[in-house]
C-alpha cells in the first residue's frame, strides 16, 4: 500500500465532502487503500467514523480518498489507531506484498504486534479479497483484486518494453505515464524491483508519495520508531 503524505491542512471546512478537491490535489485521484486510479467516484473517508466520532468530522488529519470497495468493506469500523497502520502516518509498502495475479498479503517478514496491525489494516478494507481458493471472497462488484492483475500484467509489458529499447528516456517515460493513468504504486514498484531509477522516477510521478519512505534504491524504509 503506497504510504502518502497531505501535508497540512490547507483550509477549515464546514462540511467534510469539501476536502474532496484538496485531497486530489495533495494526493492524485488515487484510492488510499487499493491504490487505483478514479478519475470520478472518490470519496473522503475518515479513518476514525465520523458516526462516532463527531469531534473528527471535519479533521483533516482524520481524511483519506477511497474507492467505494473500500469504503463498503470499511464501513463503521473503528480501529483505535495503535490496533492498525495507516498509509499516511506509517510506510504500508513494508507491511503488505504484492504478487502477480493480483494478490496482496500481509508482508511475511512482519512479528508480533506489528504483524497484527498490518493484518488488521488488510482486513480493515478487504485489500486481500481474492477468487483465488484459501482467500477471502470478494463480493460480485468488487473487482480490485483483478485490476491488480491487470496492472501487474501491464508493468510486465511497460518493463519488457523499457528493456527492449535499452532504458532509454523515452521508454522511461512511457512507463511513468502508463503508471500514472492506471495507479497501483506498489505494483509498479514490484514489478521493476530490479531497476532502481525507474522506481526513484515512479515514486517522483505519484503525488503524495513521501520520498523519505524511500532509500537511495527507490527501496521502502521505516517511517516510524515501529519499523514501518
């Protein structure tokens, strides 16, 4: 889950759907959870339930942009915020893997306590809803999972084409521009593990996403005490 950073709020709101806007400014049409681009149709989520937590309606530190799948999964569930991770306070790229056919899992790596809040932070939006057998089952219209697959597939095509024209500047920006329009940072990131400036450029392409998250690799780094 790419990790991303709004900066400070830049306006007072009376109502929170006013936020929409600045959030897409800040952080590109992209869903905070699944990663996929919406030219239309995102909403500002709260990571803690304005339902229950009427002081935090209108918090810009309470806002994320989110997808309808998400948001249907998400619901009213509310996490007390040491229980999970969240993509805008934690680096979420060292807590969740990705793989081709479209899968997200909770990273292997992870121990204890920080495993249990990235599994509850998948679980939090359904992000490893799979058709796959030993996975949870999405429902009939939730079809992350396969445009996961399908961006998988196209950053394997972008990178065969990238490496059949000798990693010139403009295979570089073929890439970046069929990244941007389609989202999925963290499959992008995946798929090109091996060519560092090409991951340097596509964490530069997607608004929000925090270079501080990153090494001199374009590699994911801890953002946190945590270690994520």
């Amino acid at each position: 889950m790419r990790p991303i950073e709004k900066g400070a709020a830049p306006r007072q709101y009376t109502d929170y759907r006013q936020a929409a806007g600045d959030l897409e400014a800040r952080l590109g049409k992209y869903c905070s959870y699944c990663e996929r681009r919406l030219p239309i149709g995102l909403a500002v989520e709260h990571k803690a339930p304005k339902e229950f937590h009427e002081d935090r309606e209108l918090d810009w530190d309470n806002f994320l942009l989110s997808c309808s799948n998400c948001n249907s999964v998400k619901l009213l569930k509310d996490i007390p915020d040491q229980d999970t991770l969240w993509p805008d306070r934690h680096n979420t790229l060292l807590a969740i893997t990705y793989a081709k056919g479209g899968f997200a899992e909770v990273a292997t790596s992870l121990r204890g306590r920080l495993r249990q809040r990235a599994r509850s932070l998948v679980d939090l939006v359904g992000l490893d809803r799979h058709q796959a057998t030993g996975f949870p089952k999405p429902a009939l219209r939730d079809a992350r999972w396969r445009q996961r697959e399908e961006a998988w597939s196209t950053a394997e095509f972008c990178r065969e084409r990238y490496e059949s024209l000798n990693q010139t500047d403009e295979a570089l920006r073929f890439v970046l521009d069929v990244a941007r329009g389609l989202g999925f940072l963290s499959v992008w990131l995946s798929v090109f593990a091996e060519y560092p400036p090409v991951k340097l450029r596509l964490i530069r392409v997607f608004p929000g996403t925090p270079g501080s998250c990153f090494d001199s690799r374009g590699d994911p780094v801890a953002r946190t005490a945590l270690g994520v």
